[in-house]
C-alpha cells in the first residue's frame, strides 16, 4: 500500500476526523464519538468505493482548504458548500479523482450544518480503543484527539481509481433554519406532566448558543415534572432529551456522555438524527410524536435511501 497525505491548510471552524465511533467501551465510561450525520457519513464513503466505517472528515460550518499529496478519489456528501478543487466547482454528491498537489476548499455555506469528505481508503490515523473517531472532550482519536489545526497532515491510500464518476442523492436539508423531528416517549415520559408533554410536540424550541457535539441545549418553555425524586444515573444514547431540573431540555448528539441521571422525556427516531446533525446554533426543532412501529418504518425507509443509491452510484 502505497501512503500519500492529505494537508490541512486552513481548518475551518470545527474539522475532525470521524468513524461510526467506538463501541463496546460505553460500560467503563469510554464515549461512542462518531458522525453527526452517520447518513451522509455513509453515502460520502460509499461514492469513493468505501466501506461505511471508513473515516471521513466532519466539517462544521466554516470549510477548510486542504492539499492532496496523492493520487485517490474524493467525495463531499451533507451540507451544501460552495466546493472547489483547483478552483474549479465540486458538486456536492459527486466522486471525483484527485491528483498529488491539488487543492481543495470549502467555501461559503448555502445549507445545512456539517459535510463529509471522504478519500478512497479512508483517513488512516491512529485507531485508539479500535476507532479513529474524534471525541472532544475525551481528547481521544484523529489527531491527538482534537479538531484539524493548518499543518496537520493526514495519512490516506494512494489509490488510484478506474470508476468513472459516481452520483447520489443526499439528505434532504432542513430548511430556513426549521427541522421537524421524531419523537417517540423517553423511558421516564411519565415523570411530567400532562402540559409537559404536549409542549414537546406543540412549540418550536431554539437551539442555543450553549451547544456543541455532545448536546443542543434547546430553548423554550421550561418542561414541568410531576415527579420530586431523583433518577439514579442510566445509559444514554443519541437522540435522548434530557431534562434537568429547571425544565430546558438537552438533546444529546454524538460526543455525548456515556450514562445520564436527567429524566429523558422522549428519544428522536434514528432515522431523523441526520437531520438534527444538521442543525446549528439559532435554528429550530419542532418535535412531532411516532410511535414505536412508525419510527421501525421511518429507519427501513432510509436504509433503504442508502441502498438505492448504492445501486445508482455502482451502475454509474
């Protein structure tokens, strides 16, 4: 195998390398990290040939600049950046071969939050605990556990690709800073009242600017218990909403914390958590009730999204 790099020039305001994340290690206090958007995580990977678990570069926001130091295929999937490769566009969506030298950017942002880069062979950084997933505050994974800085240089496959381009259709975006999203009754739903739960599915909540890859703090009328006692602290995973005492509802994203002792009123379905992802400070949520078959249905229908464009881009 022959090892070429890809160069950070310009990291952008919040760049890491992810993988699906790292489980198995939840039950002695080791955080699951991973994509944001795991769909679009899958659907960069799976337009350069490689395998779901394969780390990408998670963008956030403000795109980097990057030279690539080897001869390999490129795919960006997610939100919609103005991307160039040697000034030329890159449409988002599209595989595309890349010569040793050539650069990338990450312009201006028209929709949605966070983008995918993905590299034929994938970004080899070191596995720890066996992913190479970035977690923050763990400072665990990527490079030394923390987002792209200018310099960093990141190992990738020299792999030269004989498919011709590949296509497929992304997410469908949030819109106007507005996502309406999923939810099915959290294991403690009947630990508030009535009012409570019908503000969840009935008001937009603002995700605040206390926010980042562990959880959106989601402002809104505060959400009342019925219930005085203490919850002894759980496992949690993505898409919980939490609430603490003073009634703001917290919906744990990614880097979240392994076990949680706040009362979790309702979970978002699977198949919306692309979505959330995809969200940033200032916009909204709208919460809509599912029940439990419905949110069954919701996950096979975007499975189903994947594999569709799994037989597009491999006819191509």
């Amino acid at each position: 195998m022959s090892l070429g790099a890809l160069e950070v020039l310009k990291p952008g305001l919040l760049t890491t390398v992810q993988d699906l994340g790292r489980y198995g290690y939840q039950a002695v206090g080791v955080p699951v990290a991973g994509p944001m958007d795991a769909f679009s995580h899958r659907l960069a990977n799976q337009l350069v040939g490689n395998d779901a678990g394969a780390a990408t570069l998670e963008v956030t926001l403000i795109g980097p600049e990057f030279l690539v130091d080897a001869d390999t295929t490129l795919a960006i999937v997610g939100a919609q950046f103005e991307v160039t490769c040697e000034g030329r566009p890159l449409p988002i969506g599209v595989s595309c071969a890349v010569r040793p030298g050539q650069r990338g950017k990450c312009g201006r942002l028209v929709q949605g939050a966070r983008s995918y880069v993905a590299v034929a062979g994938g970004i080899l950084t070191t596995c720890e605990l066996g992913s190479r997933a970035t977690h923050l505050v763990g400072q665990m994974g990527g490079v030394d556990g923390r987002a792209l800085r200018a310099g960093d240089r990141l190992p990738v496959e020299s792999r030269p690709s004989p498919r011709p381009v590949r296509k497929a259709v992304g997410l469908t975006l949030p819109t106007g800073g507005r996502a309406r999203l999923r939810v099915v009754p959290g294991p403690q739903a009947d630990w508030f009242r009535a009012e409570a739960m019908k503000l969840v599915t009935s008001v937009s909540f603002r995700i605040s600017p206390r926010t980042n890859r562990m959880g959106y703090r989601l402002e809104g009328p505060p959400l009342t218990r019925a219930h005085d006692g203490e919850l002894i602290s759980e496992p949690v995973g993505m898409g919980a909403i939490q609430v603490p005492g003073a009634g703001e509802p917290i919906l744990l994203m990614a880097d979240r914390q392994t076990a949680g002792g706040y009362p979790k009123i309702g979970y978002v379905i699977s198949a919306d958590l692309p979505l959330a992802g995809q969200l940033a400070p200032g916009d909204f949520i709208e919460f809509m009730p599912c029940s439990r078959p419905e949110a069954v249905s919701a996950l096979i229908a975007r499975e189903r999204q994947l594999l569709r464009s799994a037989a597009v881009t491999g006819a191509s």
